[in-house]
C-alpha cells in the first residue's frame, strides 16, 4: 500500500514569491491534514479536511495560505506571498475515520515538504 | 488553553538502559493519547495509542505507555533501548476542534551504540 505522497520534498523561494505544496493521501483515507512543523517543535495542525470539506481552518493564516481538496482527495496547500517566518516542514497526514466526524484514528504522515525562504 | 508538554528535549542513552519519556496534557473529555515516532529520514508514525480500557498499553518495537488519569500523565517506557531506537519522540492529544490533536514539542532520543 503506498503512504502519503507529498512534493516537492525541497522548496526553496525568496521571500515575497508565490509557493505551493501537494498532498495525495493514501487511496481511501477520508481525512486530510496539513500540519506545520518549526525546527525543534511537534506539528502544528493547518487545517483538516473531511472529503472535500475543510471542517477545520481555524489555525490557517488566510490572508496568505489557501488550500483545497478538490474531489476530496488530493490536496494543495499555497502560500502567497511567502515571508521569512514561512520557513519550516509542511506534513500532510491522512487518516480513515469510519467513526464519523471527530473521531481519533491513526494519522499516517507523508515525507514532508521543507521550505526555505531566503 | 489545551497543551501537551514532553519535559525532556533531548535524552542520550547507552544501550540496555531503561527509557522514560514524560508527557502530560491538559484534557478534561474523552481521552485519546498517542505516541508517535520519527526515525531519522522517515516520516512521523505511531507507535502507541490509548483509547480506553487498560491504562498500560503495549506498541511496536517493545515500547510502552501508561495512562494515569489523576496526573494527566501518559509516560512511554521502554526497559531496555537500542541503537535503533534513536528517533524523535512525539506525545499527542486531543486539542482544538473535535478530531484534532495537539502534539508535543517532541524529545530528541540519542542510544549509544
């Protein structure tokens, strides 16, 4: 069964340009995750998808990241304009919830995307 | 405010010593307590979880964690660690909206071959 997929595994920018990451989860998982990850710190949840629905964005930064999971199962993440502060590992995790919304199953990780932004 | 807080940053070891990882959170509803590991070059994965039921559960790779309740505590335990071991560490709860979770800052495992 294949994991996660994410790219570009590297991403380098300067600041101010546009960026975005891509996420396939694995085939069937229901729920998509973007997380944020700081050097020396645990991921940060950006938003969570059900299918299609974002039904968590709370911590995502909307006046410069967007996402979208068109069709409910890719996803793209996008920052633009990209700041200094942006650098960091952006995780996509996916996850099969059978117990409806809310529930805590096991997340499954992609590789990551590390971005620097010069 | 919901938080998950893992007291030690970075942990070295010689192999066949005993492992403790603290973790505790603040949480007052339906407790789901994850332990998640990232071997180096490798993407995070589970190693444990508490769901319900007996407060001490086993995971991969002889690891262990048991939740107590009164001290909002759920403490990874390993008797006796190996090189390969050597990984970083995550606790994780819930936090934020339903279904979400909180993840710990992480401890940095070192093993002394």
């Amino acid at each position: 069964e294949a994991g996660v997929v994410q790219s570009p595994r590297y991403k380098i920018i300067e600041k101010k340009q546009p960026v975005a990451f891509w996420c396939n989860p694995i085939s069937g998982h229901n729920t998509l995750y973007w997380y944020l990850q700081n050097l020396g710190q645990g991921p940060e949840l950006l938003i969570r998808y059900e299918n299609e629905e974002a039904v968590d964005d709370s911590q995502l930064p909307k006046d410069r990241f967007s996402a979208e999971r068109l069709k409910g199962v890719d996803s793209t993440l996008k920052i633009q304009p990209a700041e200094l502060g942006d650098s960091a590992v952006y995780l996509c995790a996916s996850s099969l919830d059978q117990g409806g919304s809310g529930s805590y199953n096991e997340q499954f990780f992609g590789p990551g995307t590390r971005l620097t932004v010069l | 405010a919901q938080s998950v807080s893992q007291h030690n940053h970075h942990v070295i070891l010689s192999e066949a010593a005993s492992l403790e990882l603290g973790c505790n959170y603040s949480y007052g509803g339906t407790v789901n307590l994850f332990w998640y590991v990232q071997y180096p070059g490798q993407h995070l994965q589970l190693l444990l979880k508490y769901f319900s039921g007996d407060p001490l559960v086993k995971g991969i790779k002889g690891f262990e964690a048991e939740f107590i309740k009164s001290k909002f505590s759920f403490n990874l335990r390993k008797p006796s660690v190996q090189w390969s071991d050597t990984a970083e560490y995550f606790c994780a709860a819930p936090g934020g909206s339903q279904g979400n979770l909180i993840f710990g800052k992480g401890t940095k495992l070192s093993v002394k071959p």
